[in-house]
C-alpha cells in the first residue's frame, strides 16, 4: 500500500538537522499514513470515527485515548523522539469559536496548540497577541465563523494579521464553517454578494491558503484568489451509517430542495449507490420553505435527508412531515454544520425524526442536545489535511480524494 518517494538531491535542501518535518537527502520521507478508500460503497475513511454518544457530549480523558487508527507505529516511534524539538516548524493556533475541535485536531497531530491572548475590551474591540514565536512557521488558525458570525469573522482576520506581522512563512485559515456562503450570488436586484466580501478580507488580510468544510456551495471556492482545501464531512457520516444495523437495500437518500441533488446523489452513490429522491420546494423569504412535491419513491424505506446546515430546521423538518406522508418508515437527518438557529431544537426533538447526524464543526451547547442528535468529529479529517497540506505530499502518493477534498 506504501511507495517509497525519490530522494533530493544535496544542492536542493537546507543543511540543518533533519527532521520529521523536512525532507533530508539522507533519509527517505515517510508519508503520511493513508486513509482506506471506501470498501463495497459504504465504508469510509475511519476504522472508529470520534463521535458523541446521543445527546451526551463526551470529553477525551488525556492519557485515556486509544491510538489513532491509520497512523503506522513506526511512523509514530520515528516521531518521538524529534517532536519536540522541531514542533515549531508547524504551529496550530485556535480562536474561541471552536476550542473543542482544535484540541481535538492537535491531538490527533501529536501537537500542542499554540499559545495565544485573545481578549476583548470594554468596547467591544478584540485583541489579539501570539504567545510564541511563529518567525518561518508553517501556522494554522482554526476558527470557524459560526455565530456570532461577525465577532467570529474579526477574529480570524485579527489572528490572521497578527501571524503576518510576526513574520510566518505561510498562514491557513482552517474554517470549519464557512459563515455568509449563502450569499453566493444575487438572487435579487440590489442585493450584495457576501461570501466575495469575506474571502476577499480573508485574503487581504494575509493568509495563504485556506481549509474549509462542506461550503454550501463550491462556486464559493471561485471567490478566493488563494489556494482553496475543499473537505467534506460525508466519510464521517457515512462511517457512521455504515456501522448502524441499518438495511441498505431500503435506504433512500432525500435531497431537501433541487439546490442539494449534486450533494445527494454523490451521498447516494456511496451508500451502496442508493436510489434518490428530491423534495420540491419552494422558498417565501429567507428562512422560510414550503414543501410543494416529492420527486421519488420513499414508500416503506428508510429516508436519509441530507444537506451541509442545519439553521433554523424549517426545510428540512417540511421535508420530513412530507415523506412521513408518502409512506417512509424511518427518516434520519443528516448534516455538517449544525447552525441550530431557534426554533431548530424544538422542531428536531418533536419526533419528527429517528436520528439528526451531525459533525462538530459547530460547537453545539449542552443545552442543545436532545436524545435524538449524535455528533460526530471530523478532527481526524482535518488533522490529517493539515498533514498532507504542510507536507505537500498528497499528489505524490496518494491523491486527496480517498479524504474526500477537492
């Protein structure tokens, strides 16, 4: 399953110590450990996929945790002993939008986060000082933009400027949730295009690259004039699915509006190439559906609605009462970004559904949970992209779609 890389040449390297995070002409480059490709159409990258029990939110115990599945022994041993010390090279630094899932993330690297002061004055103002040196650092900022979205947005671009002035060789901006990437396109006279807005500040204030999940739509990838990781959280959700009981000879999977198709004829496809359905709507205002017609057949089966957020739960919840009607015995929700805007945990919990599936892109509130939700992590998968990303290792010996990533 492994190849072995070319070596480089003495002329083409720097001299100083080798180290797991620098290629050496005097020892060969260990990639990254690879992830299995989907096996029969179901399975996906994750032997033992980091998720929360239902409605309970579980918290790692350090020292506890069972080794990562796919990172090789050796390849761990080799690190040991030079982590330390050469740490540095790369560094992960976490707004206070997520701190769960960028500890998660550094955890499954082997690395601590780096230290940062992030505070906000009496006025409101945000305040943003790096702890440790970043001077030549390859430096990643996890801080997805979800609500509140604005101070969020600030945020990241503050972190972003800070790392700039203090000298990082490459800056990425890991966004596990894309905020205003509805406003895609003008759908309206007069109306503004939001999502151009935010990557251009992105951009403008000095990152390089950067790492999103599940945009609600790919143009938005269009909108940046910087390098672009597209990840998906489907392989979190499939995994999931495919370690439940469930019969896959009666799944269905949903679409919620025509908008969605693409995403759910590629859910489908890897769901043992399930039949589709789509749920004809027809949108008022915003945040505001009104199911009209279901195209398919979901009589007897078992219905999994997909779509990237959850917001306020009203289309997808007119989409259940919909094919409860038709005749769908069981019906799952699932979805990326839980926005879970109100009245979204009254709508969810009302029975509607057997199981809302989401990721932990967003950080959901305990107060929030409800029996039906599971929450998945989707910390390997970026941990693991942020590896082939600062390695530059993924086209030369395994592509990036076995993660799922554009």
């Amino acid at each position: 399953m492994s190849s072995l890389l070319p070596l480089y040449s003495l002329s083409s390297i720097p001299t100083p110590l080798p180290s797991p995070f620098s290629r050496s002409s005097t020892s060969i480059f260990l990639p990254r450990p690879r992830i299995p490709a989907f096996r029969n159409g179901i399975k996906c990258a994750w032997e033992e996929p980091l998720k929360y029990n239902n409605g309970k939110p579980c918290i790692p115990i350090p020292g506890t945790e069972k080794p990562t599945p796919g990172r090789l022994a050796s390849d761990t041993a080799h690190l040991e002993d030079e982590l330390d010390r050469n740490n540095t090279r790369l560094q992960i630094f976490s707004g206070t939008a997520n701190p769960a899932l960028s500890q998660e993330i550094a955890c499954y690297m082997g690395l601590e986060l780096g230290k940062i002061k992030i505070k906000r004055f009496a006025d409101g103002e945000i305040y943003v000082q790096l702890q440790e040196s970043v001077r030549g650092c390859d430096v990643y900022l996890v801080q997805p933009t979800c609500p509140p979205a604005n101070e969020n947005l600030m945020e990241l671009l503050i972190m972003i400027d800070a790392c700039r002035r203090a000298s990082a060789k490459n800056i990425t901006a890991v966004i596990p949730y894309f905020g205003y990437a509805r406003a895609d396109r003008k759908s309206q006279g007069r109306e503004s295009i939001a999502a151009k807005l935010v990557a251009n500040l992105i951009t403008e204030s000095g990152a390089n690259r950067v790492l999103a999940c599940d945009l609600h739509s790919g143009q938005s990838m269009g909108y940046f004039d910087i390098p672009v990781d597209h990840v998906y959280g489907q392989p979190v959700i499939l995994d999931y699915l495919a370690s439940k009981s469930l019969c896959f000879d009666d799944l269905v999977v949903v679409s919620p509006d025509v908008g969605g198709v693409a995403r759910a004829r590629a859910f489908a496809k890897k769901l043992s190439d399930a039949p589709l359905a789509i749920v004809d709507k027809r949108r008022h205002g915003h945040n505001v559906a009104a199911v009209m017609n279901l195209i398919g057949d979901v009589k007897g089966k078992v219905a999994v609605m997909v779509d990237d957020m959850i917001d306020t739960a009203g289309t997808i919840s007119k989409g259940a009462s919909l094919l409860h009607q038709e005749g769908a015995r069981e019906v799952y929700a699932c979805s990326t970004h839980a926005v879970f805007s109100p009245p979204a945990i009254e709508t969810l919990s009302s029975g509607l559904f057997q199981e809302v599936i989401v990721t932990n892109t967003i950080p959901v509130s305990e107060q929030n949970y409800f029996p039906q939700l599971t929450v998945l992590s989707i910390a390997n998968l970026l941990g693991e992209t942020i590896w082939r990303v600062h390695d530059d290792c993924s086209g030369e010996f395994e592509c990036y779609s076995s993660l799922g990533i554009d």
